[in-house]
C-alpha cells in the first residue's frame, strides 16, 4: 500500500507547486506520466481477471500470426471481431512477442503516452489533472486496459466538438469504439446543447435522471445497446443493472456537482468552456442514470475528462486555495477507497520482473491458464516455445 500512496503525494506535491507558475514542461510532465505507466505495466496480472483473459487473448493471435494463419482468422473473428482495432493491436505486438507481459507493458505505455496528451493540452497545471486521474481511473488502467484506452481515444475527440467538426470527431469516437464498444455513447457529447443552464434546471435535470435510474430502465439500455452492436458482454451488463443500488455514484454525483455549483459563477461563455460544462454534467448524469447498475460508472469515465479539465480550471484561480485542498482531499479519498476495495488485487505489489506468484491471489488460481509463467516469465518472449 505504501508504493501507492508514494505515487499520489509526489504527484499531489507536484500539482500544488505548479500553481500560480509557468506552465511545467512538456518533456517532464511526459516522463512522470509514463514512470507511472511503467509502474503500472510492470505490475504482475494485479488489478482483476480481465489480465488473463486479454493476455490468453493475445496468445492466441500471436501465435496464428506466427503460424501464417493469416490476420483475419477463425480466432481473431471470434475474439476481436467487435472490437476489430483492438485485435489490431494486439496483431501488431504480436508480431514482435508471444509473451503476455511484455504485450500489457506495451499496451500500458500507449495508455499513458495518450491520456496525458490531453491533460497536457487542455489544462494549465496538469499535474493537478493527473492528481484527479488518479482519483477517479488510475487503478482501473491496472486492468480495464481497453476501455481506458478508449477513454484516451476520445479525449483526443475533445477539440472537434468546439470546432463543430462532426467528421474528425466521429472518425476519433468510431476508433475508440473499436477499441470498446461502450465508447459510442460519447458520440452524445456532440448533441448536447452549448448553453450555461441556470443551476435550478440542472439540478431538476439531475434529481429526474435519479429518479429514472431507480426505475432500472439502464438494463433495457444495456440489452438495446448490446444487441445494436451485437456485443454479447454489453448485453451482459444488464444483470448487474436490475437489484442493488450504487450509492457512491450518487454521492459522487452530488459532491461533483455541489463543486460546479458553488463555481458557477467561473464558468466562462465560450464555447470550449461549454463543451467542458456538458462533459462535466455527462459525468454527473450517467452516474445518476446507472445509479442501480455495477457496470453503468464505466460508461461514466469517458466524461471524466471535463471533471478533470473543469476542476483544475477552478483551481487555477488565485483564490482558490480552499477549492485546491478540498479537491485534493477528495481525490485521496477516493484513491484509498479502491485500494481498500479492492485487497488483493493490488497489494502486495509485485513486477513481473522476478518470477513466482503472490501468496493468496484467488484470480490467478482461477484464471491462470499458462502455468509456464510461475517459474520463468519470459520462457516465451520468442516463438520459440509454445505454452502447454
């Protein structure tokens, strides 16, 4: 636990000292941000069982490719067949490395090479929008390797909806939507009149969108939305959208927006300001929405990006210095918040730099398929050697 909590307070120090000064260089903030993805990319299959799944995936395509089974095969019909540009990717460092290992580390430094992209550009202090990363994503970026991608993809979109150039945009989400179906709901963002409500309206607006969650209305979503793009695991999200109830959405909803309320009056009449205004209330709107499904805050995280460019826009003021630490305190919160939910999952932390398992790690018990990696992590970094 202490690893992680080393990231956040370096980073926290970071965005603090670079208020109120000149905007810090690109090649630093770059180089921190992917000392992060190193961090991440090296991690041993921590964070869920999406690793295996994504590294016996690639295997598979690896080895066709070895195997002049043609790019387009049976398997990679199958497996990546709704999410081709995915399948793409994994081909492209397939042809390099059978190893899943060095296919995660790979694909986790593109992450983090195009997430910061967009806090760099969109921001004037990005170390206080990586500080709210961490926050709200960091830690599913250990694991939900596709759709963070796609959240980066999307991001890059940002520009084209103040531009109203439908066709950049649209080209960037369809990518990204290949990447992971979920993706497509962005295309809203467009759509979304560019108007500064009054703060009356948006909190009717919000209070209904609740309302209309606890009717359970997002498993029909799910099911319509699956079946539009005939995507069987989206349809899927509809079992975790019909019992329960996700209370920290709603609390995180109503904290956020409580937040752009109480600065309202900061929000500027451009139209960029108002694209972000819309990217913020998307967030708050859709944890409300899928307030009864476990699934429905990952359509959440492609709007975090006005959550992270809107708050480091308020921070930036000079009177700020309340917002700062309430922001920063919030974004601790949530940090601890998964490293408690989650356990196992990420601690201990260990690389897959030395060999042998973590003592207790239910999911590799489960989901291991390739035994081979106990005792030698790289036994297959060449084609030499199949997995048995």
């Amino acid at each position: 636990m202490l690893i992680y909590l080393c990231i956040f307070i370096v980073t926290l120090v970071l965005a603090q000292y670079n208020f109120n000064r000149p905007k810090t260089s690109a090649f630093f903030f770059f180089m921190y941000c992917l000392a992060i993805g190193v961090f991440v990319g090296i991690a041993d299959m921590l964070g869920g069982y999406d690793r295996y799944i994504y590294g016996e995936a690639f295997q598979v395509q690896a080895w066709h490719l070895h195997d002049n089974d043609g790019l387009w095969n049976e398997d990679f019909q199958n497996i990546f067949g709704k999410e081709p540009v995915f399948g793409l990717i994994n081909s492209a460092i397939g042809l390099l490395t059978p190893n899943r290992y060095l296919f995660i580390f790979i694909f986790t430094l593109l992450m983090y090479v195009l997430i910061p992209t967009s806090m760099y550009k969109y921001t004037k202090n990005p170390f206080f929008c990586l500080l709210i990363f961490l926050g709200l994503i960091f830690f599913f970026s250990f694991t939900y390797l596709r759709q963070v991608m796609a959240c980066g993809v999307c991001w890059l979109s940002f520009p084209y909806v103040v531009k109203r150039k439908f066709i950049f945009f649209f080209c960037l989400v369809a990518l990204a939507t290949l990447i992971h179906n979920s993706a497509a709901y962005f295309l809203l963002l467009y759509f979304i009149p560019r108007k500064k409500y009054e703060p009356k309206k948006i909190a009717i607006f919000m209070f209904v969108l609740l309302l209309v969650g606890f009717t359970g209305v997002t498993k029909a979503l799910f099911l319509f939305s699956g079946d539009l793009v005939q995507n069987a695991k989206i349809s899927g999200y509809s079992q975790t959208a019909e019992y329960g109830f996700r209370i920290e959405y709603v609390i995180e909803s109503i904290l956020f927006l409580f937040i752009l309320l109480r600065n309202y009056g900061n929000v500027k009449n451009d139209s960029g300001s108002l694209v972000i205004l819309n990217c913020y209330l998307m967030f708050c709107g859709l944890l409300l929405l899928f307030c009864r499904s476990s699934d429905g805050g990952r359509i959440a995280w492609y709007c975090t990006i006005g959550i992270m460019i809107m708050l480091t826009e308020f921070a930036s003021d000079r009177n700020a210095q309340f917002l700062r630490g309430f922001v920063s305190l919030t974004m601790f919160i949530l940090y601890l918040r998964i490293i408690n939910a989650w356990g196992f999952l990420l601690s201990p932390y260990k690389t897959f730099l030395t060999p042998g398992i973590r003592r207790g790690d239910v999911i590799r018990d489960e989901y291991e398929y390739d035994y081979n990696y106990d005792a030698d992590k790289f036994y297959n970094i060449n084609f030499q050697k199949r997995n048995k």
